[in-house]
C-alpha cells in the first residue's frame, strides 16, 4: 500500500514538474551528474585507504600510464552527446544519453584541478578547486531546475532587442567581474540570480586575484592589505570551506598522510605495555 502513493508521487513530479516545463532531460543529466560525482569521489577515498584494500585502484597500463577518470567522463559526453545529436525525435534513447552525459560530466568536474594545472594534483591544496567547481556546476544546474533563470524583456521592436542585449551584457560583464576577483560562486551563480552577481561585483577581490594584480598592490595598499585581511586563511568562512570540502572530497594528500604516521606511531606505543618495559634490560 506504500508502494502506490510513492509512485504516483513521482510521476506528478515527471510530468508535471518536469516535463510540463521542458525540463526533464536537465534533471537527468543533474542526476547523473550527481550520482557519478559522489560515487567517483567514495571509489578515490576508498582507493586510499587501508581498511579497504580490496577496493579496485586507478587504471594504469603496463607502460605505467594512468587512465585518469576524466578520459572516461570525456568519452561519455562525446558518445552520449554525439547519439542524442544523431536522434531525430526524442524518446527513452533521449533520456538515456542525458543520463550518461550527467555521468560524463561528473567524471570529468571532478578532475576540474586537471585542467587547470595540467598535472596530477588531485590530493593537493589545488586540487580542492575540484570539488568548488563540483559544487559550483551542481547549484547551477539546480537553480536551473527549480526556474531560477528568467530573463523578459517586455518592449515594442527595436526596443525589446536592444533591451535584452543590454541585460545580457550587464550580467555578463557582472560575472566576468566576479570572475575576476576570483569570487567563482558569485559570477556563476549571478548568471542566473542578478543580485548575487551584483554583490559578488562590488565586494573587494581575493588578494591574489587578476582584479587585485590589476588595481590593487603598489597601486592601492590599503585596498590589497584589506583584500589580505579579509581573505585571511584562519577566517571562519573559510574554515567552514574546508570542513566541507573534507567531508566531500576526503583531506588532503598530505593531512592525509600525517593522520596515517601519527595513527601509526600510536599503535606502535600501545604495543608495549609498561609491564613489559620493566622486563626489558
């Protein structure tokens, strides 16, 4: 008796919040998105770890190359992407190419610090900006999902143009903006919601920012000590930033491997026992 109402849950919710408003196939890439991002990030933490060592490490050919994930979430995105272009009329083919093309994103996102720095800093400092573009690409996609992006522009031709190329370009060069202090959460997420980008725009810009080199430093002092102190790494939203992306991605490499000396080094002292120190000569 559970099992109907549960059901006839979900279909309201497929047709008439999601296929009633055309967005159907964003909700599946969405779901693949998430579910291969979580997944992939439990397989790595789960590689690294000795109470599982069963668990399958990374592919790495006899040559001593490794295949990393993002290869195959490239792969997944091309081939669904490529088979839902060569479909003429959508269907459960459609939906099954949303989905594997939300799983190619999700493999690929969470190697975003491999595009960027072109080497394999996935356990580093930098490669936590994966986890910020992860996060990043899943509220966009969700704020999308929920009618977060409407733009009308209600005016008599020429007009109606001209006024919805104009908005375009105020928000756009309000994220750029964004982007360029470095607040990323602010310039993607103000693409969709006005005012964030408009914050985002008029707060001061991370210290070691393209906004900062360019108009602050010897230029304005005072502007760049503020950008320092207020960017400041013991500060607690940023410690709240890296409680989360601990929880997500796992520590890093090398908290990681301090954890493990010192996990050791306390076995190695509980091992002997004062009792049996007093035997020893």
């Amino acid at each position: 008796m559970i099992g109907f109402p549960v059901g006839s849950f979900v279909s309201d919710f497929w047709e008439h919040q999601l296929v009633d408003h055309g967005r159907q196939y964003l909700f599946l890439v969405f779901v693949g998105f998430i579910g291969s991002f979580g997944f992939i990030r439990l397989s790595a933490r789960l590689m690294r770890s000795p109470r599982v060592p069963w668990w399958p490490g990374s592919v790495v050919s006899e040559s001593g190359v490794h295949l990393h994930h993002l290869v195959w979430g490239i792969a997944a995105m091309m081939g669904s992407g490529v088979i839902s272009f060569a479909l003429l009329v959508t269907g459960w083919w459609y939906e099954v190419c949303a989905v594997v093309f939300g799983i190619g994103m999700g493999l690929t996102i969470d190697e975003f610090a491999l595009w960027i720095h072109l080497d394999d800093v996935y356990w580093s400092r930098e490669g936590r900006s994966s986890i910020d573009a992860s996060l990043i690409a899943a509220a966009f996609m969700g704020l999308i999902l929920v009618g977060g992006f409407s733009l009308n522009v209600n005016a008599p031709p020429p007009f109606g143009v001209l006024g919805t190329v104009f908005a375009v370009a105020a928000i756009l060069a309000l994220s750029i903006t964004c982007f360029l202090k470095q607040r990323v959460f602010h310039g993607a997420i103000g693409l969709l919601v006005v005012p964030v980008a408009i914050y985002g725009a008029a707060r001061i810009g991370k210290p070691r920012s393209p906004w900062a080199r360019r108009f602050y430093g010897e230029r304005r002092p005072r502007k760049q000590a503020k950008a320092e102190q207020r960017f400041r790494p013991d500060r607690r939203t940023e410690l709240l930033k890296e409680r989360v992306r601990d929880a997500i991605g796992g520590v890093t490499g090398e908290e990681y491997e301090a954890r493990l000396a010192q996990l050791e080094s306390s076995t190695r002292s509980t091992e002997h026992s004062p009792h049996d120190d007093h035997r020893l000569p």
